[in-house]
C-alpha cells in the first residue's frame, strides 16, 4: 500500500494533504523570447551618419546628416520600424554661421535633462568652413535653438561623453582626432581648456565607450563617399584612460597610425 507521502514524491505535488485534488499540478512553460526579423536597410531613406537616443516618451529618436534638408529626425518603438518625425530645424531655424556649409554627422545627447545636438556645419576641403556647432532642445522632436559653433578649426564628427562627473567633446577627420572638456552645461569648450589629440590621421568619427577597465577608442578609416568602390571600415583601439594612449592589441599607439580592424 502506497501512503499519502509516497504519492506526493512520486508525483511532485507540493503538499501531503490526501484530501487534495487528485489533479497534477504542472510547473508553467516558461515564457519563450521574442525573436523578431528584420534586413537591411530598415530605412530605406538615406540617412548617413545616424545617432540614436531613447527619450522619456519610450520612442527612440534617430537624427543623421541632412541628406533631407534641416537635419532629419526619425523614431521608432523597436529600433526596427522607423517613422519619419520632422527636422531639427527650419529654414528661419537653421544655423547661420558657415552658411554654405551642410549639417553632418549629428550626435544626440541628453545634457540636464535637455536635449543637445552637437553637429558638423561643413564644406568640403576647407579649414575654417567646417565645424562644430551645438543646438539644444525640450523635446526629442525639437524646435531645436542654435547655440553656434565651438570654434575649433578644421573639426567636425562630434561625439559627446560623461566621465567622472565631467563633460567632454571629441572630434577630428583625417586630421588627428581630439577631446577637450566642456562647460558644465554642454554648451561651449571649458575656458582654458587645450584640446588633447588621442589619435592620429587614420580616422575620423571617433566614438568610445567604455567596457570594465578600458575604453576603447572607435573609428571609420578609407574613403565613405565612393559608392561600390569606398573603403571604409571600422578601426579601434583601448586605453585605461579616456585621453589615452589608445593602443592595439600588439600595443601600437594609435597616435602614431596604428590601428586594430573590426568591421
């Protein structure tokens, strides 16, 4: 004769009541993870040089250089299905300084708790016809308002980054790429303040991100505007500091050229 206890052993129930249904109490299936497909492009609209950031609304915004005119904005709920949104800017909005010059390759931010744009007001091949300007807004979707340009010659491809409490800039295209540290509020170069070149001539939009001990230094080397026949690729390096020396894995200084491939 099996007792009360054996049967509950033997069929996992978790009481040794008899009186209970005798109805076997099944552990829940696991919830599966959602695998969602997608090819490229996931936006058919050529939108170069995209930065993305998530507001507070849940969307995320995309921004990129303005093959569409006043500088594109984009969102999407999955990262995938992009709807068109509007421009940063008009033509009564857009930043006037360098006023032949294109708005490239923005970078989005959230600096307290406003939105700022830091982008490339550019022409091609000139030094002092390309450079970095700043726009600020409430809203993800803008009215941005123009703050001008930092005034740095021949720099454009921005990218902003928090470390330690303190805000910095970088920046740079084929001309070494550079970092300095900004003003508590974003909006210009801290008085006093020397840019730092961190990379040499290999280059241009950097990127970093920090991963444990290191950051590492990201990049795009070759030519972008080719069609089939561009050469860009994607180049790195890491360093236990944000200024560097950014170094290979072999321990080249990327200041002196070197570089590591990762795309």
């Amino acid at each position: 004769m099996i007792s009360c206890l054996g049967l509950c052993i033997v069929f996992g129930l978790t009481t040794t009541n008899c009186s209970v249904s005798n109805d076997i109490e099944q552990s829940p299936t696991p919830e599966q993870p959602k695998v969602t497909k997608y090819h490229n492009p996931i936006v058919s609209t050529s939108l170069p040089d995209p930065t993305v950031t998530k507001a507070d609304d849940g969307y995320f915004y995309l921004y990129a250089t303005e093959n569409i005119r006043n500088l594109p904005i984009y969102r999407s709920k999955d990262l995938v299905n992009w709807n068109y949104v509007g421009t940063a800017f008009t033509d009564s909005s857009r930043p006037q300084w360098n006023p032949q010059g294109g708005i490239w390759a923005p970078d989005i931010n959230v600096v307290n708790g406003r939105y700022m744009l830091y982008y490339s007001k550019s022409e091609w091949g000139g030094e002092w016809t390309c450079g970095i300007g700043i726009a600020s807004a409430t809203s993800p979707q803008g009215p941005f308002i123009d703050h001008g340009a930092i005034g740095i010659q021949n720099c454009i491809d921005p990218f902003y980054i928090e470390d330690h409490g303190k805000k910095y800039l970088f920046w740079g295209s084929f001309h070494g790429i550079f970092g300095a540290e900004l003003t508590e509020d974003g909006l210009a170069l801290k008085p006093g303040t020397k840019p730092v070149q961190v990379a040499g001539n290999q280059m241009e939009a950097t990127y970093i991100h920090k991963h444990g001990d290191y950051y590492y230094l990201f990049g795009s080397a070759g030519t972008c505007c080719e069609g089939v026949n561009s050469t860009y690729q994607v180049i790195y390096g890491r360093s236990k500091n944000l200024f560097g020396p950014y170094t290979t894995k072999e321990g080249k200084n990327m200041l002196d050229g070197a570089y590591d491939v990762l795309l």
